[in-house]
C-alpha cells in the first residue's frame, strides 16, 4: 500500500502551503514509518514547544471567534 503522506511532491506542496498561510505558527512533524494515530500525536507532542498545543481531527470546523 502506498502512504500519500510519504510522496515528495506531496510532502513539498504541503509543507510550501503551511509556511505560506501559517508562517512559524504549524508545525509538520513526520514520522518515519507508520505507527497510528496515538503514536503519531505522541510524537507531535514532544515536538511542540509552545505552551498551547492543540491536535485536531479532520472533520473540525473552526469559525470566526473561534
């Protein structure tokens, strides 16, 4: 099976469109094989340097004044 998450174009467009419209505020943190999703948030904690982290699933609409 092929992880979409791992093709380079994908990888670069993603990380282009993050920097653009989120410049120092997201950050991408990648694993190196495939390890779930708690695993996956695990990680991403331990990357996080900012007092407020927050992990948010796909179908999360955020509106103004959020």
């Amino acid at each position: 099976m092929i992880s979409f998450s791992l093709v380079v174009e994908l990888k670069f467009n993603l990380d282009r469109y993050v920097n653009k419209r989120y410049p120092g505020l997201v950050k991408i943190v990648r694993n190196s094989k495939r390890e779930g999703l708690i695993r996956a948030r695990i990680h991403g904690w331990n990357a996080a340097t900012a007092p407020v982290v927050g992990f948010f699933d796909a179908h999360v609409e955020f509106n103004m004044a959020w």
